[in-house]
C-alpha cells in the first residue's frame, strides 16, 4: 500500500507527479494506468484539453485522498509500467471512466473532438 502527496508534473526530472489522466510518476518510476484512455493535454481541441485538466486533476485528488495499490501488469512499447491503480478493491481508472474523465481502452486512440 502507498500513501503518498502527488502534485502536478514539472518540467524535468519527474518522480512522485501525475502527468494526466492515465500517467504518473510514482519513485521516479512512469507508469500508465492500464485498460482506460485520458483526453490528452497538448492538443489544439479546446473540448479535449479542458477534459484533460479535469481528469489530470481529479487523479491527483483520488491519489492524494489514502492509500493505494499498485498491480503491475507489463512494460509497454514506450517503456511505462501498466498498471491498475486500486484503492479498496476499485480501480482508480474505472472511476475515472464512470465520471466521464477518461474512457475504457478499445486498443487504439480515437479523437475526442
């Protein structure tokens, strides 16, 4: 189980942030939130950004509220750690999904726009 204060990621060396919706730092280790997909930050759609800060955001705070688990699954093509962050047995990630901050993963991107 950890317990641990997350903020928003800084530029450079990342170690205990969340990036966005489905990506953290947690000890220096990047891992990406498995079987969901978060809106992205740094793209031109106005809609998809405001929902990105909005599931960046709410991330930190579901983080930040007690602990967690954290089950690793595998290492992606990028090299991230996938994983399914829990807390009592829930997926933070399928949280994200029913409050409409992010959405199950159909194995590639789609727009949100």
């Amino acid at each position: 189980m950890l317990a641990s204060a997350l903020a928003i990621c800084a530029p450079g060396p990342r170690d205990h942030c969340v990036h966005d919706g489905d990506t953290v730092w947690i000890e220096g280790e990047k891992i990406r939130l498995q079987h969901i997909d978060a809106p992205e930050l740094n793209i031109a759609c106005v809609y998809e950004r405001e929902l990105a800060l909005q599931a960046r955001d709410r991330l930190i705070a579901l983080l930040n509220t007690d602990s967690f688990e954290i089950a690793r699954t595998a290492k992606d093509r990028y090299g991230r750690t996938l994983a399914v962050i829990n807390r009592g047995g829930r997926s933070l990630g399928d949280q994200l999904v029913e409050e409409g901050l992010a959405r199950t993963w159909s194995g590639r991107r789609e727009p949100w726009c």
